[in-house]
C-alpha cells in the first residue's frame, strides 16, 4: 500500500509545477504591475517607483523571478508579500481557520441534511414527499451563493435582526459567549455554502440507498431481529464509498465557492485573501494560494484512494492482485 | 429530446428571445415614430447586429422622455412604444425604489431605474455568456481531448497534464485572471476567460470515450471504409457523443452563468451601465435595508433559468441511460 501511494504523491510533482509555470505567466499577463496598481496610474515620483521596482525585483524577467522563486520554494520559502512584507506562509496561515472552518460546517450541513433526507427518499421512492423533496433540492442547487447571501441576509440580518449581517464574532467576556458570536457569525456563510452541495449528496445517497435497500443483507439484518434504525446503520455503511468519493468533488468547490461567500460575510479567509491579492497584483501570495488549493485539491484525490483501500477491503486486494500481476 | 424537458428548454430559450429583444420590450425609445415626415424606428437601432440598419441621426436627436409635443406638423409623435417604456440605463431619481406597481412590474432601483427592463437586458448578457463561454468550452474541449487520442503518445501526456493543472486552478480565480488580461469590462473577455477555464471535464469526457471506442465497431467500419482520422472523430464519433456532451454542456451553461454573474457581483463583470444579473444585485446591497425587489426579481430570473438548465439535463441524461439500458 506504501509503495502504491509514494507513487500517486510523486505523480502530482509535474503537475504541481506546471500549476506554478501557468499561475507565473498568467500574472505576468495581467495589466499593470503592482507598483501600477498601488500608484493609481503615476502618482508616485520616479525614484519612488525606481526604488520599489528594485526593492520588489520587478526589474527582473519574470522567468529569472521564477527561477529565484522556485530556488527559494526548495528552502521551503514561499518569499513574502509585495504589499506588507510579512511572509507568504504567514499571510496564508492567519487566513486558513477561518475558511477551514467554514468549509467544514458546510460539509457537516451538507452531509446532516442531505443523508438523512436520501435515507428518506430510497425508503419510500416515488411518493409525494420523495417528489417534492426532490424537486426542492434542484431549485435550491440552482441558487447561486449571492443571491442565496442577500435574501437570508435580508431576511434574518435586517428585517427579523436575528444574525448579524456579515464581519467577524466578537471576542466575548466567556468562552460560552465567544462561542455563540462565532455560530451566530458563521450560519449564514455555511447554509450559502451548503446550498448547492444538498441536492449532490441528496440524488447521491438516494440511487446509493434504494440500490442497497434490495439487497440481502438488510433481509437477514431484519430477519435477525434488528430495529429498523440499526438495520439503516448497516446501509449506511454499505454505501461509504460513494460518499467518500463525493467529498473529494464537493470540497473543491466548497473552496471555490468561498471566495465569493467570504467577500459578502466580510470574513477574512483564504477566498478573500486570494481576490484583494489578485486585485493588488500580490503575486507571491496569489501563487503561494494557488499551490496551496492545487495542494488540497490533489491530496484530496489521494485521500480518497487512501480511504477506498480503507473501507473497502475488495478495492484493497484487488489492488494487491494488480501489483502481484505487474510482478 | 425528451419530452419531461421541454417546459426547461422552452423557459430557456424564451428567456433567451427576451434578452435578444430586450431593445424592442424594455425601452425609452419608441418602436415606431414619425419624425419630421418620415417613418423611423429608434428602438430597432440599439438590436444587436441588425441595429445599425435602422439607425437614423434625426431620431436620436429627440428626447422622447419630454411631455408629448402640440400636434404641429412636423414634431415628432410616437406612433408605437414597447411594453415596458423604460429604458435599462433610465436614471429618475425622484422615483428610486418604488415597490413593484402597475407603472414598474418589477419596482424601481436606488437610482430610479425600472428593474424589469434591467432583468431583460441582464438576460441577454447572462445567456450570451453562458452559451458563448460553453461552446468555447466544448470547443477546446473536444478539439483536445481528440486529439489526444488520436495523437497518442508524448501529446496525450502533455494534454492530460495540462487538463490536470487547469483543472486544479479554482475555475472562479483562473476565469477572472484571463479575464483581466484580456482586457476588462468587455462581453468578449468575459466569454473568452469562462470558456478558457471550463473545458477540463469535457476534455476528459471525450477523451474517455474516444479511448473506450478505439478499435471497436465503430472505428474499424470507418477505417475500412477510408476515413480518415479528422473524418472519424467529426463524423462517426461525434454524433455519439453528441447527447451525453448536451447534458455536460448544459450543466456548463449553468455554471457559466453562476460564473458570470458571480464575477459581475463582485465587480469584474461587464462595465456598467450594462446591467447584469449579478451586477444588479450588487447594486441592490446598498439599499438592503430599504427594499426587498432589487434582490428578489434578480435572483429569480437567475433560479428560474439555471433550474431550467438544470432539469432539462437531468431529463436529458435520464432518457440517455433509458436508451442505452434497452
């Protein structure tokens, strides 16, 4: 299994640097370089502009920028950010919480909802509810996330004032107090985050649950005497690997998808970080971003095979018969 | 076609027809008037394409919006107006967001301006967007993911990791790069970045495919009768994958449009006053607090037609695997 993965990590390298080469050049695209940018169009002197351009190394050719910067990504350096100075790695790190966590109520909603309201569906296929339940779920996965943010932010930010409208949670007096803040902060942003991830997961478990509802196995559960909710934990467990493989496409676009959630909640996460980096044309940090989602992106594959050879043993011999074949 | 999805398509392609005709429905300028003696038709002018057949000096001259003139011969008279006589650019400040009405269907912005006649003329920006920057995709798309089969070799490697690298980019931050280098605030750039960072999935599709067709039936009834490798892939192959490449593309339109106006949301879309269904809700942030039609009719228009799109492939890709399961 260790030989098996070392390879699949190796085979992302080319991929990883092909990633930094195209994120390079299209930065390099752009309209207006940094100083450009932060000057407005010249309101900086000459010397100004001369000694930032030195200081920035924007002087250089932007392959010899590539090649500094890949020489000092070895050292593990990601170089710093054009607009304060302070290290790439720790622009992104103070960022990241606030999006993993994000990210990570989104899927536990997503999963919360969408799984149980499957389990509903398969076990009573084309009645009413199953229908309607149905049809709800695609006019939801049609709302976009901003549209869906303003009319809950309208809704229970400024006519019922039940949440705040968008920013970040006050540090309260308590733990207990910082706490709510946070849940009351962050409610809005995870069911915009959620939306078009419920009716995936949903149409997913259903096809999973009616398919593994016939099987026989849930007979002789049944038949031993299991209550009807022990028997649906089995189910659930049958159809793991689906979901497994769904999570690895619903994070990608979770991640893509708060970019625009974190601009409207004013949270000041990774998607947030790489927009105004973009705007500002802070090209370390918009690479170091870059690699970064790349990173996530690949090692989300990789985990999923990792929990394939996991939870499915047939997947795990079926791997090792392959590898004794090959030998 | 399967029949469950034509209301879907039929909403679709009606919206389209609105945002193509928004000019003729949405507008402060006459269909049809008689300026100085003659026939002229101010409002044809602002069609796309066809418009500038009916541009006429003398009628742009006229401010149609002033109190009707005495019938003297010779002033201009309208003779025809569309049926919403507002105009997407029309500011009116003293009538900013009144709630929707008999005069304004769909009430009126914090500037004053009618926002029916902005979610028409979004319509056609949305539409153009999702279908130009989806047939870019498909395009791209099934050029190279042939052509890696075809080809074979060190150019199928190299095209299944470019896939792969453009791929990983989040499509929202790759399509706003190409877009400010190629020039913003334009239709065209935008069509162009949307496309350029969306054709991955179709590549991979098709490439799929071609690989699981090579050598069958198929491919060697063709090769025997002489064709050729362009021939095979454009004539026998195509048509095979024509219908499961409409439910991708419609998918793709979807998302497309999820991303033109999400870029216009945020500001990186089409210059205003060009209205868009994104950028209209943003403009509706600011008055949050005051009115609730600027964030319900936009974002309606965009659930209706992105659930369209989404249903009918559905019941496109439903039909496919009733076809190929019997």
């Amino acid at each position: 299994m260790i030989p098996f993965l070392v390879r699949r990590a190796l085979s992302s390298v080319p991929t990883l640097l092909g990633i930094s080469v195209l994120t390079f050049a299209i930065l390099n695209l752009l309209p207006n370089d940094p100083i450009q940018v932060w000057s407005g169009g010249g309101y900086y002197s000459a010397e100004a502009v001369e000694h930032l351009r030195s200081e920035l190394r924007l002087e250089q050719s932007p392959a010899a920028r590539y090649a500094s910067w890949g020489l000092a990504l070895l050292r593990g350096d990601l170089g710093r950010s054009m607009r304060d100075g302070r290290p790439v790695a720790a622009v992104i790190v103070s960022a990241l919480p606030w999006t993993l966590l994000l990210n990570f109520c989104s899927v536990i909603l997503i999963y919360g909802v969408a799984v149980p309201f499957g389990l509903f569906g398969a076990s009573s296929p084309g009645s009413i509810a199953d229908r309607l339940g149905r049809a709800l779920l695609i006019l939801l996965y049609a709302v976009p996330s901003f549209a869906a943010a303003l009319l809950l932010q309208q809704w229970f930010a400024v006519r019922l004032g039940w949440l705040p409208l968008q920013g970040v949670p006050d540090r309260g007096a308590t733990a207990l107090g910082t706490t709510a803040s946070l849940a009351r902060h962050l409610l809005l942003p995870t069911i915009c985050l959620a939306l078009s991830g419920w009716a995936l997961v949903a149409r997913y478990a259903r096809a999973a649950f009616r398919s593994a509802l016939g099987r026989e196995f849930l007979a002789v559960a049944r038949a031993k005497g299991l209550s009807r909710l022990r028997a649906s934990g089995h189910v659930v467990a049958n159809t793991a690997v689906p979901f497994i493989t769904l999570l690895a496409t619903i994070v990608p676009g979770l991640a893509g998808g708060s970019v625009i959630v974190e601009q409207i909640f004013s949270l000041p996460g990774v998607g947030r970080l790489y927009l105004t980096s973009i705007e500002a044309r802070d090209y370390p940090v918009v690479v170091g971003l870059t690699l970064l989602s790349a990173v996530l992106v690949l090692s989300g594959h990789l985990l999923v095979d990792v929990l394939y050879l996991v939870v499915d043993p047939r997947i795990r011999s079926g791997l090792l018969d392959e590898r004794s074949d090959a030998a | 076609m399967q029949p469950e999805s034509r209301p879907a398509i039929f909403v679709v392609l009606a919206t389209a027809l609105a945002g193509l005709l928004a000019p003729l429905l949405a507008n402060d300028r006459p269909i049809l008037a008689r300026v100085g003696g003659h026939l002229t038709a101010p409002a044809l002018a602002e069609l796309p394409i066809v418009g500038r057949l009916f541009d006429d000096p003398s009628a742009n001259l006229v401010d149609w919006g002033a109190a009707p003139a005495p019938l003297q011969t010779g002033a201009p008279r309208v003779l025809l107006m569309p049926p919403v006589p507002y105009s997407y650019r029309g500011i009116h400040l003293d009538e900013a967001l009144r709630p929707p009405s008999r005069s304004h269907w769909m009430g009126t912005d914090a500037l004053g301006r009618d926002l029916l006649a902005r979610v028409l003329h979004g319509a056609s920006l949305s539409l153009l967007v999702g279908f130009g920057a989806t047939a870019l995709a498909l395009l791209i798309g099934f050029c190279l993911g042939a052509l890696a089969v075809m080809r074979g070799g060190l150019l199928d490697l190299l095209i299944v990791r470019v896939v792969d690298v453009v791929a990983c980019f989040p499509p929202f931050v790759l399509a706003l790069a190409f877009m400010a280098a190629l020039g913003r605030g334009g239709v065209w750039p935008m069509v162009a970045g949307i496309g350029l960072s969306r054709w991955t999935t179709i590549a991979r599709y098709v490439r799929g495919e071609i690989l699981r067709h090579r050598g069958g039936a198929v491919w060697i009834s063709a090769r025997a009768a002489g064709a050729g490798g362009v021939r095979l892939v454009v004539r026998h192959l195509l048509p095979l994958l024509a219908a499961p490449l409409a439910v991708l593309a419609s998918f793709g339109v979807a998302n497309a449009i999820v991303l033109e106006s999400g870029l216009s949301f945020l500001g990186f879309g089409v210059s205003p006053p060009a209205p868009s269904w994104g950028s209209i809700l943003a403009e509706a942030r600011g008055s949050l607090d005051a009115a609730w039609w600027p964030v319900f009719f936009p974002s309606a228009a965009l659930v209706i037609v992105l659930s369209s799109l989404c249903a009918a492939a559905e019941s496109a890709a439903a039909g496919e695997s009733r076809v190929t399961r019997s």
